[in-house]
C-alpha cells in the first residue's frame, strides 16, 4: 500500500496535494481498497467554498456510499473530468488520475492539521 | 440488539487464508469478497463461483403431521411436492406481511428439509414451532451443515469431475442425496444467482475436504472463491428478492409479485389477508426500475413522482457488474407502477430520473 510522502491526509482518508494556495484533493489508496471497485463519483460542488470537513462530494463503490470531506476550507475549482467515465481511475491510481477536486485554499494555515504519510499510515493500522 | 458474539462457519480460517474480506453478517461472519467483487460477479455470470453460504439455516420436519404443518405456515402448495424436488416458498405472518422466504425440500412424505435466511433462524424457529398444532417434529440442525453454492454456466461440467451422480439428471428445483468429492451430501440443483449450478448441503467435519476438492477441480475452470458482495448483485440482476430489503414482516407476498408462490387452493396463516389483496388490488407494488440519468439507488431511498410527491420506496439498488447500468427494485404507488413510467429517485435530495422496466434484469 502506497502513503506517499510529500501528500498530507486526513483522518477520513483524503489526501492532499498543497501547491501555494492551491491544492489537489483526492481519497487515499487505503480508501479505495476498502472500498472496493468504485462505479460512481458525484461531485456538484464546483464554484462552492466549503469548511473543512464539509461533504464536497459522495463517492459509491458496488455495495457502498461514502461522503467526501473537505480537508481544508476552500473554493471548488475544477473537478476531474475523467471520473464521470472513468470512475475506476480511483482503484487504479489513487494519487494519480484519481485525483477529484482542484481547490484555492481560503485558510492555508488549517493545512498543518493534517496528518504526515507516517502519522497516517500508522491510522490504518498499516 | 442481540449482543451475543459473532460465530463463525467451519471455514473461517480458510476463507481468511485466501484474502477474504470478512464482515459481520446474520451473527456469522462471512466472506464479503476476496479480490474485487466485480470479478468475482462476472466470474459466476461467466465460468463458475464458490459461495461458502454455511449461516443460512436448515431445520428438518418430520412425521404423520409434517405435510399438514407446512401446509398450514408456507405459502406454496407443499403437496404438489414430489420426493427428490424443491419449492420456493414464503412463510406469511399473522399481520400480512412475511417472516421469511425459504426453500421446502421433500426428502420423503412425511420428511422435508426447510432452508431460510441465516438473519431469521431464530425468528423462523419459534414462530414454527408456534404454529405446530399438528404433531410434527422439528429439528434446527443449522449448525451442523455447511452450504456451498457452486454457481455458473461452467458449475455442472466442473462438479461431473468430482461425482458419479449424474448432474444432468437433476432437473432445476430437484435434489439428490449422493457422494461429491467422496462425501455425502446434498446435490440441489438450485441457487441464488440465476447463473446455473448447484448447492451443496455438507456435513460440517467434510465441509473442508469437499471446499478443497472442488477449489482444484475447478482451476482448469478459472474458480474463483466468492463473497456475499457479489451474491447480492448477481441476485439483483434476477430481480431475486432479498428477505429485509424487498420483503419483510409488513410486505404481503402479493405486492412483493410473489403471488406465484401464494395458493389459495389450500388454507395457511392469513390466507384471507392475501385474498383480498389478490382479488380487491394492492395499493403498491415491488417493481424493477433502472436509472436513465446517472446516481446509484440504494436501499431506502424514496421514489417520487415528477411533482416531488413520494410515491414510493426503494428496496434494493446497485450498479449492475453485468449490464452496466445502475437497477433497483422498489414499492412503488399502483398508480404509477406500470411498466415504462418514468419515476425518480430522491438521491441526496436530488430527483434523478428512472424509468420502470421488467424483472429480471438480464
């Protein structure tokens, strides 16, 4: 399993890639292999500014539903347009072209309530 | 809430050593899946799938009173029942809805083998038991067989090579009491997938020696091992009902478009409720519906009507592996249950267009 360490992670398994005040959002490669195949991300967010932990999206494997939640606050810029047809992209390549959201960070400082690869991975229990 | 500990089927540790994700399930637990549930779905639509299904309960009932006993508890006509062959039935409650579906094996006229939903053993037991005015004697011997389903186009080829019985012999529905894989057991042409195949009734202690057997067996068949996640999409697709999803202690087998299972030629518990619903109409019904604008049903989401009125109640729902497209099962209002009508899924308080089509599915 695959906790990259230049990505900081939540506790309810998104990841983040912070660039400035700019950040990719996406769920961790623990995430979808709990979840198992996913068929369906729904994401009508873009444009919103959201609160940390605010539910930015829904992502559904076979058998199940999981909320999205916002890591940090910000504005939803850009959702990947690949998942609407591609949604295995996120079992396949979590931090890749899994990604979901492009955000502008409207507190970057919440950014150091994130857990590190290290402090995260031992989470899962792995 | 029961708070007893979970238990576990005789090939816990097995299932664990081949990758199985277990969960709790009816008090067991149980394999959800092994590799990935969309594999293991097509595996079974395709080639042939091992289920390890060993909660589901079995009681035997026995003697002069049996026959008049399950007449009076089961929806289905139990004497249209011959020796070697198998009835899907449901067991009606006293307040119009079920307490279990459940299949009726006919080992003899005055022996029968009942096998029912692992949630509802209990349930099922003490509401037979209650019922017993006839003398006929009960036995839940759930803990002592194990229950694997073989399932898929390839299952019959492939069991043939462990067994002198001949499999093709066995019509749908039927069963056989003969040796598989040098153990004796039951040989049941039946199954929950709509794919083919057979289910396997195994005394506990043999249970591993007849796993492993058809695990080898089947390598040349491409087996996989597979998990309750994928039992349920397969059923899904063959718009199977799922006893607390689709029907329940508040569902009448008519509205649940089990009236083929329901005779009233013959009295059981309740039979004048249904009746009426038969001959009078029903107010909803379970249909098939599938998703025409993209979202997922799920169960207990509501079904509106274009005005956002709620018309309804979604029971089961899932992408189907096999089509591709998201399909549901529901009690719709009569009103708007005919085949073709658009309805709409309240998904996250978003009305997602659906449209009602047939069962099965595929």
């Amino acid at each position: 399993m695959n906790f990259p360490s230049e990505l900081k992670y939540t506790k309810d398994h998104e990841w983040v890639k912070v660039d400035g005040d700019i950040a990719i959002v996406g769920i961790t490669d623990f995430a979808q292999g709990e979840l198992g195949d996913i068929v369906f991300v729904d994401i009508n967010s873009v444009g919103n500014t959201l609160s940390q932990e605010e539910v930015f999206g829904t992502v559904e494997a076979v058998k199940t539903v999981s909320d999205l939640f916002m890591p940090v606050s910000g504005e939803i810029l850009e959702v990947n347009p690949e998942l609407d047809s591609n949604p295995e992209y996120i079992n396949e390549d979590a931090y890749g072209k899994g990604w979901m959201v492009k955000i502008k960070l409207t507190n970057p400082s919440e950014v150091n309530t994130l857990m590190d690869a290290e402090t995260y991975k031992t989470s899962t229990g792995n | 809430m029961t708070t007893s500990a979970l238990k576990n089927i005789a090939l816990n540790e097995k299932h664990i050593s081949l990758g199985a994700k277990m969960v709790p399930f009816a008090g067991y637990n149980m394999p959800l899946q092994y590799s990935n549930l969309i594999q293991e779905h097509l595996c079974v639509r395709n080639n042939v799938g091992i289920f390890d299904v060993s909660h589901m309960g079995e009681f035997i009932v026995k003697g002069e009173g049996a026959i008049d006993l399950l007449q009076w508890v089961t929806s289905n006509d139990v004497s249209k029942l011959e020796d070697g062959k198998i009835q899907y039935s449901c067991l009606p409650n006293s307040q119009g809805g079920i307490v279990d579906d459940l299949l009726v094996y006919r080992k003899s006229e005055t022996e029968y083998l009942l096998v029912v939903n692992a949630s509802n053993i209990d349930k099922d037991w003490e509401w037979i038991n209650s019922q017993n005015k006839f003398g006929a004697s009960l036995e839940n011997i759930s803990d002592t067989l194990s229950l694997f389903a073989v399932q898929g186009p390839k299952a019959t080829e492939m069991l043939q090579k462990l067994t002198e019985v001949n499999l093709n012999s066995i019509p749908y529905y039927s069963f056989t009491e003969g040796k598989l894989a040098g153990v004796d057991m039951i040989i049941s042409n039946t199954g929950y997938t709509g794919a083919g195949g057979f289910e396997l009734y195994v005394e506990n202690s043999k249970a591993i020696q007849v796993f492993e057997s058809i695990m080898e067996v089947g390598k040349e068949f491409d087996i996989l091992p597979c998990g309750l996640g994928c039992r349920d999409t397969l059923r899904m697709e063959k718009g199977f009902c799922l006893y607390g999803n689709d029907i329940n202690d508040n569902t009448s087998p008519i509205e649940a478009g089990l009236g083929w299972i329901t005779k009233f030629t013959k009295d059981f518990v309740n039979k004048e409720y249904h009746l009426n619903l038969k001959n009078n109409g029903v107010t909803k019904k379970l249909v098939g519906f599938e998703m025409i604008e993209r979202g997922i049903p799920r169960h207990d989401y509501e079904i509106n009507d274009e005005n956002g009125n709620n018309i309804g109640l979604v029971t089961s729902g899932t992408q189907s592996p096999s089509l591709q497209k998201a399909i549901g099962m529901g009690y719709v209002d009569i009103k708007h249950s005919d085949m073709g009508n658009t309805i709409y899924i309240n998904i996250r308080n978003n009305r997602i267009k659906a449209k009602i089509v047939k069962i099965p599915f595929l």
